[in-house]
C-alpha cells in the first residue's frame, strides 16, 4: 500500500506562537521564524509516523494492486470477504478500480461498509459481497479517504506536547552532535516518545 496526499491540511497541528512561546522566543527575527515553521511541520511529521495515523483533517488517496485477497487455510483456497485496513480515518470518498477489461469503475457505497471506530481503520465487502476482480497491474485499486482528528484543536494535547518538546530540542541543539564540557554528545533519537502511547496505533499498517 503507498499513501498519496490528495488535499493537504489546512494548518497545522501547532501555531507559531505556541512554538515561539514553548521555546521561549521573546523576540525573534524573521530567518528564526521561518526556522520555527520547519520545524513544526517536521514534528508533525515525524508525530505522523510514529503513531501511524494523521494529525489535522486532510484528504489521501491509499493505492493497492488489487482488492484483499485471504487465504482459507482449512480449504487451501482464496476467498474475497477480506478487509483493507487504512490508518484510523473519518470516512471514505470513493473506492475506485480498473477492471479486467481496463476500464475504470467505482464502487458503489452499499458494496462495502467501513469501520472508523476501529484503530486501524477497516473496510470490508458488505454482506453477501465480494470484491471486484481488477486487472492485474500497479495500484489498480485506490481507495480515497478523509483522515486526522479533525481541526487542529482536536488534536490530542499529548501529541501537541511531544511536538513542542521535539521542537524545543531542534531549536536549541541545531546539530546531532553536541560539543559541551563532556565532550561530544549525540543527541537521543527519540523525544519523550511515551508521551505517543495514547494515540499510538499499534498494528499492521504498511505505508
């Protein structure tokens, strides 16, 4: 599965006065200001990654080369009742897919049924459906959905607070390697990553 941006969120997570008031930035200059706004799209981000979910409300395009596929292993058979699992989201636009002739379908939305409550997201056949057939080639099934927790000021505070602490540490260490009075000093890969475990999806999401 590869995950494509389709429509950015409008803002991000954190403004830049929460930063510049988190890092303590009285004054600033506009070349720190700039360097502030990088890094507040970098925290989210990274946020993003770790958690395997996205923050603000924004529209993806999930590309897949063809419908799930389960096998029974009691039969030793293919069967098609088989879910596509996405990162957790608020609903689906469209499901879309080329079919063995090449021609481009969508399908129906009482040909599927979608769980949003469910961390990863799920989308499986409706009752008594099986998935088309598609034509075999590259991301021949694209299943377009709304993700994130909705404006910024749904985003989790946690997550707003391991953003700052992220952000805080970039600003002040510009390097990876820090000179002090012990001599040199890496900075830890990881930023008070337990402060994530309340929104962290833990589970088989590739992409």
């Amino acid at each position: 599965m590869t995950i494509v941006v389709s429509t950015a969120a409008a803002t991000e997570p954190l403004t830049i006065a929460e930063a510049l008031s988190y890092c303590r930035i009285d004054s600033i200059n506009a070349p720190d200001e700039s360097l502030v706004v990088v890094l507040i799209a970098s925290a989210r981000a990274a946020a993003e990654q770790e958690l395997r979910r996205y923050l603000v409300t924004q529209t993806l395009d999930a590309y897949f080369d063809e419908f799930p596929r389960a096998k029974n292993e009691r039969l030793n058979e293919l069967v098609t009742r088989y879910e596509i699992i996405l990162p957790p989201l608020q609903s689906v636009t469209s499901i879309t897919y080329v079919d063995t002739d090449g021609a481009s379908q969508t399908l129906a939305t009482d040909q599927y049924t979608t769980d949003s409550k469910s961390q990863p997201a799920r989308i499986s056949p409706a009752y008594g459906v099986s998935w088309p057939s598609t034509r075999t080639q590259n991301n021949a099934v694209i299943v377009r959905f709304v993700g994130g927790y909705g404006a910024a000021s749904a985003v989790p505070q946690c997550i707003k607070n391991w953003m700052l602490l992220r952000i805080k540490t970039l600003y002040d260490n510009r390097e990876q390697i820090v000179v002090g009075t012990n001599g040199l000093v890496q900075i830890p890969p990881a930023f008070v990553d337990s402060l994530l475990d309340p929104e962290r999806v833990s589970s088989r999401i590739c992409g």
